[in-house]
C-alpha cells in the first residue's frame, strides 16, 4: 500500500481509506466510528488501512467552513526536564498575537505515546503542529506527511525532517565539547548520561562526543546510564558510583545539567579539586546552575529562540522565502564556567 506523495500535502478522506481497503466508504464511517454491525475481518482491513496510510478522522468536519481551529498541536517528551518549559516559553511568546494557541501533548519519551498524542491532536484539524525530535514511528510519521498542515520538527537537526526542521546538531555539540576537554589537558574521560536509548538526542551527543575523543586517540575511560529522568540526587549517586570504580578519572562529562550539578555537589562536599584534579560538563545551560557554588560547564541548546523559530515557521513567517521544508541550524556555544581547566 502506497502513501500519497509529499508534495500534495493533501489531508487524507474516508475515500483513500476506502479505496486501499476495498470498503465502501459508508462502512468505513461506521468502523472508525465504532457505530453499525460490521463483521471483525472488514473491521481489520479498514483499522489497517487506515493506520498504514496515516489516516486521521476529522473530529470537526462539517463543523467549521475552514476545517481548521487555531490551534498549535506541541508535542514534548517532558515537562519536567527544564529544557521544555523554555521551548514553551518562546513557542508562546511568538504566536501571542498571531490568533494561534498551543496546546501541549506530553509523550515521556515513547514513541507510541507519541504516535497516540498526534492521533488525538491531529483529529481536532490543527493549523499546525510542533514536536520535539526527528525520529518517529512509521505511522506517526505518515500522520504527519499526509496531514496537509505545517509540521516542524525541533531540537534536532541531525537525520531527515518531515516538513521543516529548527534544532541543533547534537552530534556537533558532543565532538566539540570532546575537543574543549582534550584541549584543556583531560585525558581519562567518563560519561553519565540519562533516558538512553529513548532520549534520542542525548544518544546523538554522545556519539559525537566519542568521534572527538576518537579524534584524539581516546576512548570513554567509563560510562555508565539511568533509565529515568533527570534529578540532582541522580547524579550525585552516579558520580560517587563512578568515581568508587574508577577512582583516576580527570573528566566526567554528563548528557544534561540537571545531573552534572548534582556530580558537582558531590565532589565539592568531598573536597575534589575542581577543575584540577576532576573537571566536569554537562549540556543545556539551565539557569540553574547561576545557582550554584561554581559554574558548572555547559554549552547552551538555543531552547527559546528554538521555540520562536518553530512558531514563526508555523505562523507563516519564513525565513527563507520558503513555504514549507524549511531548516532552520542554531548554533550552541560551549559556557566553560569554572569546572574545566584554562590556561
């Protein structure tokens, strides 16, 4: 079964699901209802097909001339990594006085919550939806090509957009932090990271961050990785575990901040010289860490002007002259703060 080319943009019909499952249109109203005596083999075949060429029911149809609401569908991972609430923050601020409202799907990082977010907003006919993260299920990803609205993908600019795309590239970010490590002296380097494999881009850093040691003739010296979220006990438990197994590290380089302060903390109230005899690194640049005894170092994920660029996309703003398939690169910039050595 085939899916409509890319370049119609056109929003699917009780027709197309018809057609690819050999139903009448009628019976096809009556499955995805869940209304009428239909028999489960054509209940099957209409589910399937619909499913397989991204077919969203129209919760709105004959309800509004525009068959649009203003509605902004954002899609996040989490609202308690502090990373998101900044996205929000400039995704908000931009679409203030376009008529465009956000509404906000939260998927825990798994994909068929996500796939089950876009559903839900999808069949209420959005104008246009924003979500975090390049990497999808096939029928998320078929929802989104056949939707017929503006889709833009953010935080991640490495792999293949739907529509548009505003992000950073993660693997970029990781190699060069490896190379303001390695030019700082450090040479046997770990690396605590959390939500991996599900948080794709943490996964993209660390990959980067392993060719720039790679670069240099260096290997990750320890690694270790937690399923959940991130937290500031977090990663005071994984540094103290790390540095019990392997006591001669000189660098410890974390997948976020939030976990990094916590490393931080620890060694300080053990009295580690820091940055001499360990230095330290975390990503994303939360003002949290203004907080802190010292500055934890970071390199900062462009998260608010992210979420502006996102909806300016969405709100029919451009950049390029282009209408549609925008990608739109930002550039992160190492913060060394004082827990990497200087010269």
């Amino acid at each position: 079964m085939s899916l409509p080319p890319k370049e119609s943009r056109r929003p699917l019909t009780l027709r197309d699901v018809s057609e690819a499952s050999g139903v009448s249109e009628m019976t096809v109203s009556r499955v995805l209802r869940n209304r009428g005596d239909v028999s489960e083999a054509t209940r099957e075949k209409v589910l399937l097909a619909a499913k397989t060429l991204g077919y969203v029911p129209n919760k709105i149809a004959g309800a509004l001339a525009s068959q649009r609401v203003n509605l902004v569908g954002v899609v996040i991972p989490s609202l308690s990594n502090l990373v998101f609430p900044e996205v929000l923050s400039g995704i908000s601020a931009e679409l203030e006085d376009t008529g465009l409202q956000p509404v906000v799907g939260v998927t825990n990082y798994l994909p068929e919550k996500e796939e089950a977010v876009l559903y839900e907003m999808l069949s209420w006919r959005p104008s246009g939806i924003i979500l975090a993260g390049l990497e999808h299920t096939e029928a998320a990803r078929a929802m989104m090509v056949n939707s017929g609205i503006p889709i833009v993908e953010i935080m991640d600019v490495d792999g293949a957009g739907v529509d548009s795309v505003v992000g950073i590239s993660h693997r970029r970010a990781g190699r060069q932090m490896a190379e303001a490590i390695i030019a700082a002296g450090y040479r046997k380097i770990g690396f605590l990271g959390t939500k991996m494999p599900l948080d794709h881009r943490a996964r993209k850093r660390l990959e980067g961050f392993e060719e720039g040691l790679a670069a240099a003739g260096l290997t990750i010296a320890d690694k270790d990785f937690y399923s959940g979220g991130s937290a500031l006990k977090k990663g005071r438990e994984m540094t103290e575990a790390m540095l019990a197994r392997t006591p001669d590290l000189d660098f410890i380089y974390y997948s976020n901040d939030m976990i990094g302060a916590g490393g931080l903390l620890y060694c300080l109230e053990q009295g580690i010289d820091v940055p001499g005899r360990l230095g330290l690194a975390g990503f994303n640049g939360v003002e949290l860490l203004q907080g802190l005894p010292r500055r934890l170092a970071t390199m900062d994920s462009c998260r608010r002007e992210i979420g502006r660029k996102a909806a300016e996309i969405i709100a029919g703003r451009p950049h390029q002259g282009l209408i549609g398939g925008e990608v739109i690169e930002l550039e992160p910039i190492i913060e060394l703060g004082d827990t990497i050595r200087t010269a």
